[in-house]
C-alpha cells in the first residue's frame, strides 16, 4: 500500500535552533587543505620550498639582479677588464629583438606582418566560445580592418569599394535587428547585393590584374556578398572571414605583388612570425584532415578504410625530419622540370600532414567513446548515415577530445623549430643566427631562455584555454 503524501514535515526544534555553519577562510586554512593535510604531502611541500630555496636565489640574481638591460652593442655586458659580467646581457635580446620576432623581412614592411596578425586575433576572438560582448566587439573591428588591409593592399577607391562588401557579412551579423530587416526583403535584396558585388568584384579584378590571387579574391568577395545575409551569428561571419577570407588576405600581405606593395619572398620570412605561420598553419589544416582520416579509417568500404590506416600508420612510423626531408628534397625530383613550388609551402604540407595522421587516432578514440544509443537513437529519428555524424556523432566526439586535440596542437607548435633542416629559419634557428655573430660570442644562454619563456607562454596559454574550454562546455563520456 502506497503512503500518503505530507504536505509538510515537520523540522525538529533542535535543529531549527543550530546557528549556520561557520565557513572559515583564509591563507592558513588553504595551505591546511592543500600542502599539509596528510605526512607524504607535508613532506613534499618542505622538499620543494627547499630546492625552491637552493635555485631561486642564484637564477634570479643572474635574470634580474646582476643582469645588463641598457645598451646598445657588447659592450655594454663587459666588465672594467674586458670580460664578461656574472649577469645575464638581455642587450643581446633587445639587440635582436626585431630578427627574432619577423626574421629578415623589410623594416619598413613590418607593419603588414601586425595587420595580418592583430587581423587573426580578432577573428578568434570571434569564432572561439567566448562571451558574446566579445565576439561582437571584435567583428565590428575585425571587419573594417580586413576591409581597410584589402583596400590598402589592392590600392584604388574601386578595391575600396569592393572591401566594404567584405567586411559586410561581418557587420550584418554583429547587428541581428539590421540583418533582420534585411531578410524581410529577401528578393530584392539578395538580387541588388549579387549585383553589387559583381560590379565591385569586377572592378578590383581590373585593379589587381596581373596578381596571381586576384581571382580567387574576386571570388570570395561575391561569395560574401551572396552569402553575407545567410549569416545568424556573428560567429558564422567571423568563421567564413577566417577560413576563406584569411588566407588570402595574409597572402596578399605578406607576400605583396600587388600595385601597392613589394614582394617579400618567403626566404626572407623567420623569427616567431615563421613559427606562428608554420603551426597556425598547421594547426588549422590538420584538424578537418584528421577528422576526414578518422572517418574513412572507420569507414565500411575496404578500399577508403585500407589508404586511410596505410597514410595514418606510415605517417606515425616515421619522424617529423623525414617527412620535411621528403617534402623539402624529394618533392621536386618528381616535378616536372621548370614546375617547382615554394620551400615554406612544402614545409607546411608536410608539417599539416604529419599532424594530421595523430590528430585522426585523438579524433577515433573520440568516435569511439560514443555509445552505440546514440547512433541507434538518431537514426530512428530518420536522419541519414551523413546528418547523424555531422549532428549528433562528431560534436560530442570533439567535445570529448578537447585536451588530445589541444595537446596534439602543442606538440605541434614545438615541433615547428625542426624546419631548421631544410633551411627555414624559424625563432631557435633565428638565435642560432644570432649568436654566431662574432660580435655576440658567448651570449647564447639569454637567447635560448628568451626563447623557452616564448614557447612556455604560447603553450601556457593554450592549455589554460583549452581547460577553460572543457569547464565551459561540461565535457564528459555521454550516457547511453
């Protein structure tokens, strides 16, 4: 027999008369709770304030007490004798401070590598989950300023003109009552906006004639222009600004060739501009390329499932320095003779490529998280093979992955310093550079620590992103 239901019990007169529970905070109290709540944590808390102890004075005496931050030349870092001073000479760092961070690209061309950089922050800001302030700040930034660099790079009030229609789709999506009200004419809207940017986009074809990205540029600015009032959010806007729009801007920055800018070619590239190029690149091409290899390595037909383990396996059975070498050596002998492609291109093929093969078995292992409910549970619903992997199979597979897929990043960023052996001159060969200078002997210590402090903050900030991310997002196996 079922009891009846109370519709109040009653609380005993003791506990209704207990004062609240004191919360007791403080130094004290967390150090209880975090360094000395059991002998083997106390222990290893007191062993490490003591080799805190024994290195900390002697490092920050040579980094900060005893070290030369003024001057411009060696000697600066030398003693009354001649030699060399206890500290560390960070002169030879602010001496080289611009080689390091662009390589040998022009001085006065400098600014072209800040556009496109200050160009991708902003981007992020807005396609990475992030508060929508945010992201809606930095589209109405990102955007004119794309516009502007377009404009500046094609050089012409017509390439200005055609601008301004890519940067709409970005400011059409960071005001939704304008991009609402643009629906409400659909027809005659998306008609008189094919028109034109058509125009525009034929215009700056006339301008940029002769440059080898003129007509993919033109392309994509009638794609925007077709595509900009399909945009919801501005997340989707700054995603298409920044996976088809992006490179070409970079490319066109970068490398120049228009009417307005000089040809910087890639041999004159290095520094941190290089590495940052080297696994930026590579990280944005390695992660669709490993989800399309995870897929097919689980695909049911024999022949796409057999090429895909054969890539993944060669791939992870062999160094990083042999698939440079490969791309970087062997690539051109099986060109045809007078067809050659660029050296950094190659590097970045190959480096997309290796990491491709380890981000497909971090995204499988992902796929294989997944209950089989699921699959089963979606299909029921009528949804095709292709719609319950892209909608129901796959988001929840990358939400789980999200520290292999950060992790496989890192590992990535680390490992573009090996391009040093086909002779790009990323930021460690930049200080090997640097230091064999006769005029700075003996001061490769400051550059390598500069170096590692660099490296330690990108990836640093990587991980804290990626747990933040994986907080946000609540990241867990899903229940079958």
């Amino acid at each position: 027999m079922i009891p009846p239901l109370r519709d109040h019990v009653p609380v005993p007169t003791s506990a209704r008369n207990l004062p609240p529970p004191v919360v007791r905070t403080g130094p004290w109290r967390w150090m209880r709770a975090n360094l000395f709540y059991s002998p083997w944590s106390t222990a290893a808390t007191l062993l490490f304030v003591a080799l805190f102890a024994v290195l900390a004075p002697p490092l920050l005496r040579w980094a900060v007490l005893d070290a030369t931050w003024a001057g411009g030349t060696r000697d600066a870092c030398l003693d009354a004798a001649g030699g060399l001073r206890p500290g560390a000479c960070w002169v030879f760092v602010k001496v080289r401070f611009g080689q390091l961070m662009y390589g040998f690209y022009p001085v006065a061309q400098r600014w072209r590598v800040d556009a496109v950089a200050l160009t991708l922050v902003l981007a992020l800001a807005a396609v990475l989950p992030w508060r929508p302030a945010v992201q809606r700040v930095a589209a109405l930034v990102g955007a004119p300023l794309a516009g502007a660099a377009l404009a500046w790079t094609a050089g012409g009030w017509t390439a200005a003109l055609a601008a301004a229609y890519l940067a709409a789709p970005l400011l059409l999506a960071a005001d939704c009552e304008a991009l609402d009200r643009v629906r409400q004419r659909s027809a005659l809207a998306r008609a008189a906006a094919v028109l034109a940017v058509a125009a525009a986009a034929g215009w700056a074809g006339s301008v940029l004639a002769g440059a080898p990205w003129a007509a993919a540029w033109c392309a994509l600015v009638l794609g925007a222009g077709v595509l900009g009032l399909r945009f919801r959010t501005v997340r989707a806007a700054a995603l298409y600004l920044l996976a088809l729009v992006f490179p070409v801007l970079a490319h066109a920055l970068l490398v120049g060739g228009g009417p307005a800018l000089p040809v910087v070619p890639t041999e004159q590239w290095g520094g941190l501009f290089l590495t940052l190029t080297i696994g930026l690149v590579g990280m944005g091409a390695s992660l669709p390329l490993g989800i399309l290899l995870a897929l097919g390595r689980r695909s049911e037909l024999p022949v796409v499932r057999l090429t895909c383990i054969g890539f993944i396996e060669f791939i992870r059975g062999v160094p990083m320095i042999t698939v440079l070498f490969l791309a970087s050596v062997m690539l051109p002998l099986f060109l045809p003779e007078g067809v050659g492609i660029d050296k950094l291109l190659r590097a970045l093929i190959g480096v997309a490529l290796f990491s491709a093969a380890y981000m497909a078995e971090v995204v499988r292992g992902g796929l294989q998280a997944i209950p089989p409910g699921q699959r089963e549970a979606a299909e029921s619903l009528g949804l095709g093979r292709a719609a319950v992997m892209a909608l129901v199979i796959l988001p929840q597979a990358l939400r789980i992955v999200i520290p292999g897929i950060v992790n496989t990043f890192i590992g990535l960023l680390k490992d573009t310093s090996l391009v040093a052996v086909i002779g790009l001159l990323d930021l460690i060969g930049m200080i090997k550079t640097a230091t064999s200078d006769p005029n700075w002997l003996g001061f490769a210590s400051e550059g390598y620590v500069f170096v590692g402090l660099v490296f330690w903050v990108l990836c640093y900030g990587m991980a804290r992103y990626s747990l933040s991310l994986e907080q946000r997002l609540r990241t867990g196996a899903p229940s079958s």
